[in-house]
C-alpha cells in the first residue's frame, strides 16, 4: 500500500489510518496490552488515535478532528503531543 507524506484527501487519510491501525493492531506492546484486562482500553484507544494523528496530517483543525472521532479536544491534543500510552502505540 502506498502511503503519501503529506495527505490532503481523504482517500489519503483513509490510508494512513489504516497504516498506522495495522501498525498499532500488530505491535507485540498492543497484544500484550489487549491481554491485560485493565489494559484494553488503551488499545481501543490506540485506534481513535491513528484516526486523530492522520487527520492531523492532513491538516484538519483539532476542533473539527474531535468532532469527527467523538472525543474532546483536549483529550485528542493529549493523544497527538504523545502524552498517553495510546499514542505511543501507534509508533509514529
């Protein structure tokens, strides 16, 4: 799969959603995670976050990402500066 450097449509956004859920999905940190019972959620997390990260890149404003995705702003701001385990999942 062809992932473009700067995504502008959303085609492109689409995938490197999918890149970076594969990537997240098949980390040996994810799987561990996923058997964790207390640690699920984190990877659940892990997936709003790929879908975050790429829209970022894109270009879409955060407010417009947060409404999107269904989480707050400031929780999607957390994700993207790397400060939750869910982003550090997802390996970018």
């Amino acid at each position: 799969m062809s992932v473009p450097l700067k995504t502008i449509e959303r085609e492109d956004i689409r995938k490197l959603e999918t890149a970076l859920l594969l990537t997240a999905l098949y980390s040996k940190e994810t799987i561990d995670t996923i058997e964790e019972e207390k640690e699920r959620i984190t990877s659940i997390d892990s997936l709003y976050i790929a879908a975050a990260f790429a829209r970022e890149k894109a270009g879409i404003p955060t407010s417009k990402i947060a409404d999107e995705i269904g989480i707050t702003e400031d929780t999607i701001r957390r994700h993207l500066r790397g400060e939750t385990k869910a982003r550090q999942l997802i390996n970018t």
